[in-house]
C-alpha cells in the first residue's frame, strides 16, 4: 500500500524548502522550529484529502477540474497550471545544477543539463508502466536526502531544551515574520496536490463499494508515513543550520555547504551536498510527472515525454545560459508557485466535500472545516509572501 505519498512528499524536501529552512536555522536558531511542524500538518491534510479523491473518483485533480469547466476555462486552466510546472521545474534543475556545481565543480548550465537528463531518464520508467520501480528509485532518493540532511545531526546534536522552546510560536521581529510566512506559506506545492490524485489512481485504480474503505486506510498510513518522514528531514535542516550555522551569514546553498564544511567537516558537507542533488533529481522527475497529469486532465492528450520534458524544463536552461543568478531564480519561482497554489488547493477542498463523488467514504464536515481554514491560511500567507517579497 506504501509508495505514492512518499513520491509525492518529494515535493516538501525540495531545493527550496533546503534553502528556506537552512536560512531559518542560521538567523534565528530555533525559533522557526514551530513553523515546520504546523506547515507539516497543514500538508498532510492536503496531500490526504488529495489522494483521496483519486482513490474514490479514479481520476485526477486536474481531470475532475476540466470536467466541470467549459474549453476556454480549462485551457485557461490549463495555462496557469503550466506555469506553475514550468516554475517547479526551475527550481528543482537549479537545486540540482547547484549540488553537481559543489560536488564537482561542474558550470551551473552543465549541471542543469544533466540534472534534467536524468530526470527525464526516471520519467521513462514512469512512462513504460513501470509505476511500482519509479516509485522505488524516487523513495530510495528520498532516503538519500534524509541521511544528507541529518548526517549533522550525529556530530553536532542539537540543544534539546533550545529545541523544545522552538516549538512555542512566537517571532523576533519583521525579518523572522517574513522568514516564517515564507517557510508555511511555500510548504503546500501545486503540483504536488496535483500529482497525488493521479498516483494513487496509477497504483490502486477506482474504489469500489468493496474496498474503498480498506484501501483509504492503507492511503491514510501512507501519507502519515511520508509527511512524517519529510517534516522530519525539513526539522533536521533547521536544526542543522541551528546548531552549526547559527551566527554564520547564509544568502544561499553554497554559503551552508561552506559553513557546515568549516564547522563539521568536509565529509559532512559532501554528504549535505548529496542530499541537494538527490533532492534536485527526485523533486524535478516528480514535477516532471506532475506536468503530465496537469496535461492529461486538462488538456485531454497526450503529450510526447521529450516534448513535454522542453516545455517545462527548457526555460530553466535558457534563463542559466543567460547566466541569471541562481538563488534568485530560486526566489522568483516560489513566488510563480505561490500564485498557483489557490487553484489546486480550492478545487480541491470543494471535490472533497462533493457528497456525490465521494459517496464510497464521505468526508466529514468537521474535517472540510479544518481544510477551509488550512486553505485561508495558506493562500493568505503566500499573498503575503508575494507582497512582502514585491515590495523588498
């Protein structure tokens, strides 16, 4: 029963939320602790909620959307989704050629090459039926970046008082604010609510009356499992970062690798930096899948993976060849992600309350409450992620 949410919880250890939380650990230690566990909450909602209107529909987010929405709404659809796609994807190639850049000295424009060669290579198993092994090579990365981020963890323990007092919500001024509303409000992905209606239908196909209880309580413990192993790998960065990095200035990935090098070694720093690649080449192949999906349901065809593979992943070449600066790149995509996450996450909410579709296993009221309010939360913070971030 295991498999989809752990391909789908890629998306909430990706280059972004490495750079966020490492950020976070650096300037204030552990203040921001609280953040991630009430941001991995609010996700696990999301992501179940998700996978269960698959299961139950046998159909994806996207395709539910287009069914309820003439041509021109779903093309229209369609084109902000896709930006949202192409916006994943930037971040994901850039994290990527970053870790190929610190590991090997590689140009950030070769290492965005590769990165997107070898997603497109894991997107090929996906494509050929081979659903169970993609989702094993992308599990077997996720666990490649547990032991990245956490290897420090075992050198340089963290202050387990100082780390239960992170657990208290409270701020230090506009800098933290802003750090924080862009650490809850950038968590949710898109693509990632997405994707996870489609790979539980890739997996288990439609409910029936016979199983859609039992299999939603094997979905349930799938997505526990996985949102607890990614709060877990997004708590370890920013207890990393707190204990090591504290004090240090951080403006971007190469500067944390630098520091966790200086303060713990080397070896650490390797290993952090292969947690970055892994990362970068599991998060970019799942966006890539997640490009599918939004095509497919949306759209109704088919497009060809290479072709699909230039679509989203070709702007992100181009804008490293013109040589922008990648960190910024990084910031500007969150922001393009932001503005997407209204249009998964309502859709999604309103399908799931929908008493017809999800007649198999109703959701209950108090639980589409507490939906609405994590949707409130989370589009007010990234609007004000966007502003803040607008106005410098």
């Amino acid at each position: 029963m295991l498999g989809p949410a752990f391909v789908a919880a890629v998306a909430y250890v990706d280059p972004g939320n490495v750079a966020t939380n490492t950020a976070a650990g650096a300037a204030y230690g552990y203040l921001l602790l609280w953040v991630l566990v009430a941001a991995t909450l609010m996700a696990g909602l999301v992501q179940y909620l998700s996978a269960k209107v698959g299961w139950l529909t046998g159909r994806s987010l996207p395709a539910l959307v287009g069914e309820r929405n003439g041509t021109w709404a779903r093309r229209a659809y369609w084109a902000q989704a896709e930006v949202v796609a192409v916006a994943t994807d930037l971040a994901e190639i850039v994290g990527g050629s970053l870790a190929l850049n610190l590991l090997f000295g590689l140009p950030v424009v070769v290492g965005a090459v590769i990165t997107t060669v070898v997603s497109t290579a894991l997107l090929l198993l996906q494509s050929r039926r081979r659903q169970k092994l993609f989702e094993r090579v992308v599990t077997g990365m996720l666990g490649v970046v547990a032991v990245g981020f956490l290897a420090g963890l075992v050198l340089d323990p963290p202050d387990p008082v100082a780390a239960v007092g992170g657990l208290l919500p409270r701020l230090d001024g506009a800098d933290s604010a802003l750090l924080a509303v862009g650490m809850l409000g950038a968590t949710v992905m898109p693509h990632a609510v997405y994707l996870h209606s489609a790979l539980v239908g890739d997996r288990h196909g439609r409910a029936s009356a016979d199983d859609a209880r039992s299999v939603l309580r094997g979905v349930r413990l799938d997505v526990t499992l996985a949102m607890v192993l990614a709060g877990a790998v997004n708590i370890g960065m920013l207890l990393v970062a707190a204990t090591t990095l504290f004090g240090l200035t951080v403006t971007d990935l190469p500067d944390a690798v630098a520091g966790i090098s200086d303060r713990l070694g080397s070896g650490v720093a390797t290993l952090f930096a292969l947690g970055l690649l892994a990362s970068g080449l599991a998060s970019t192949s799942v966006g890539g899948y997640a490009g599918a999906v939004i095509t497919e349901g949306l759209l109704r065809r088919r497009i060809p993976l290479l072709v699909r593979r230039l679509m989203t992943a070709g702007p992100a070449l181009v804008l490293l060849a013109f040589g922008l600066d990648p960190t910024q790149l990084l910031i500007g995509s969150q922001v393009v992600l932001s503005f997407g996450i209204p249009f998964a996450l309502v859709p999604l909410v309103r399908i799931a309350a929908d008493a017809r579709l999800m007649h198999l296993a109703p959701t209950g009221r108090r639980v589409i409450a507490v939906a609405w309010l994590v949707v409130g939360v989370v589009v007010a913070l990234n609007a004000t992620l966007v502003v803040l971030i607008l106005l410098g």
